[in-house]
C-alpha cells in the first residue's frame, strides 16, 4: 500500500523520469562511489596500522634478542675469563704442649685444605699467596725479633708444588711512641675499639702459577719460632691482574660497554650476511638442479643398461624362434619325403 502510493507520486511529480535519471540517480551513484571509496581507503588504513604494528613487533622483538644475546655472551665471557679475585681460608694452628715449657714445644703449624673437586686457581693466572698473623704487641712477641714463616704447596697426591719460607716480625714502636699512643688512643682502648696489636702481613709467593695436570688442593703452613704469640692466622690469595683482566676489573662499565657493542656489531654483521645470502636464492636453485641431475644420473645409466640387455634378450628370443620354426620346416618337409617312399 505504502509503495503504490510512493510510486504514485514519483509519477505524479516526475511523469517523464527526467529527475530520476539526470538527478537522483547520479547523485545516488556519486555517494555510493564515494563511500565505498572511504571505506576501502579506512580498510587499507587499518590494515596498514596492522602491518607496521606487527612489523614494529618484529623489529621490538628482534632488537631485544639480539641485545640480550650480546649480554649474555659478554657475561658469559666475563666469568669464564675473569677469575676470582681473593680467595680467603682460616688457618687453625695446632703444637704440642710440654709440662716443664711453658707455652708450645712445637713449631706451630697447619694444614690448609684449598679445595677437594675442582680446580681453585686459574691455570696461567699469576696469584700472590699472603700468612696475615695478628700478633698483639705484648713484650714477648717484641723480644722475639724476627721469625721465619714457610708454606708448602701440595696437590691432591701429597706431591711438592711449591715451597716458599719468609722473615717477619712486628713493627717498630720506640717506648715513647708507645706511651703516647696509649695515652691518646686510652678512650677507644677503654671501650675497646682498638687494640694493641699488629697484622704482619708475610708474602710467601708473589707470583704463583697453578698447573691444569697438577693442581694445588692443600697448603701447609709453619710459623718456625716456638715464643711468638697470635691471636689468628689467615690464608689470602690474591689474584695479580695485568692486560684485560686489569681492564676489565679496574673499569667495569667501560669495558661492559665496550664488550656489548662489539658483540653487537659481530651479530648485526651475521644477520645481514645471512640475510643477503638467503635473500638471493639463485644459488638453492642451482644446488637443487645439480642434486637432480646427480640422482638421475645412476637411474638413467642403469635404465640404458637395461634396455640394452632387454634388447639383446629380445634378439636372442627372436632368432631361437626363427631357428626352432625353420627346424620344424625341416622335419616336416623330411616326413614328406619319407611317407611315398614308404608306399611304395
């Protein structure tokens, strides 16, 4: 009903469909091309916002693998080539006491266990082996002057890897010096942060090498003076740097800096090689043809050499046929000949 009474006003208005032709309708046709214009180019919009977001993804994502990988292998290659830098153990002096001596009647001495497993030192890398003694300034230890300090190197078989003995003694303090630094320092010493005594630091070897074969798992270490008195011992081994380890130790950030970025460039000139020698596949088509080639090549020699022996047989099969059927000739022939005589 709505329709027939729309369609008879169109027909009223527009009897001849001069405004429906001429106007109407191109101006209908102009919207519709111009919006599907403006949603194909929305389309393509959102499907290029699509593409450079997964690109930028990509990009994001390989940019991160690629740098976490050179950090990885410089720090990888930091603790694989820089080797501890001190090592500290406890040395526990043991002697033996007699009952008409007072104090030892042994040289005190100790056994120091390096490690059991694995290797402790780095082969090639030069330490500096050290005795720290803290022996307090009592008179005794000033009368006793100096004394000699001497180590041994072991491997795991007891075998010798080293032997070294040094002089030490305490420092020199005249009694004037002595009365003046307890008068000054008496508060800390009432309170008890300081104390009177002295570290002697004894280097016994200054530049130790371990070997890989043979190394060192137990020191033994003997203070050869029966009087001296201490309150403990220590074992410090210290590594002595030089080169790039110096380098790398004294100035961390720098050398970090230094180790990534190159590590970057060598892996940036990796994947572009890569990625020039993959891009161009002329090269997998040649090697492709040539694989085809060389697995044909057996197939086609064996095919010939069977096509030859099939024609030979064929030949062979040819001629015995021939030959059979002319001999059945024969005997006919001859059975021919030989009935009228018989006959007869």
């Amino acid at each position: 009903m709505i329709k027939g009474v729309y369609r008879m006003l169109v027909n009223l208005v527009d009897p001849f469909g001069v405004i429906r032709n001429f106007v109407v309708k191109p101006a209908n046709d102009f919207a519709f091309s111009l919006f599907v214009h403006y949603k194909n180019r929305t389309t393509e919009g959102v499907h290029n916002v699509r593409e450079l977001l997964l690109k930028a993804l990509i990009v994001l994502f390989a940019a991160a693998v690629i740098i976490w990988t050179a950090v990885f292998m410089y720090i990888t290659f930091y603790y694989t080539y820089m080797p501890a830098i001190a090592h500290m153990r406890p040395v526990h002096m043991q002697f033996k006491t007699c009952d008409y001596v007072k104090g030892p009647c042994t040289y005190p001495s100790a056994h120091v266990s390096l490690t059991k497993k694995q290797q402790l030192l780095m082969v090639g890398q030069p330490y500096k082996v050290l005795v720290n003694i803290d022996m307090p300034e009592t008179p005794q230890n000033q009368d006793v002057g100096m004394f000699m300090v001497c180590a041994e190197m072991r491997d795991q078989s007891t075998s010798l890897r080293g032997h070294s003995c040094r002089s030490a003694m305490l420092r020199y303090k005249s009694p004037l010096l002595n009365t003046l630094i307890t008068w000054i320092m008496s508060p800390l010493l009432i309170l008890g942060i300081r104390e009177q005594k002295q570290v002697i630091p004894v280097e016994l070897f200054s530049d130790y090498l371990d070997e890989k074969t043979y190394p060192v798992t137990d020191i033994y270490v003997e203070i050869q003076n029966k009087a001296i008195q201490f309150y403990e011992v220590n074992l410090q081994i210290t590594a002595q740097l030089s080169g790039l380890r110096f380098f790398m130790f004294h100035w961390p950030v720098l050398s970090a800096t230094v180790g990534i970025s190159t590590n970057l460039f060598v892996i940036l000139l990796i994947c572009l090689l890569s990625w020039y020698h993959w891009s161009d596949t002329a090269w997998i088509d040649e090697a492709r043809e040539k694989y085809r080639t060389l697995k044909l090549s057996p197939l086609s020699e064996t095919s010939k050499h069977s096509e030859v022996s099939t024609t030979r047989a064929d030949t062979h099969s040819f001629i015995d046929d021939e030959d059979v059927s002319i001999l059945a000739d024969v005997r006919e022939f001859g059975d021919e000949s030989e009935s009228p005589s018989e006959g007869k």
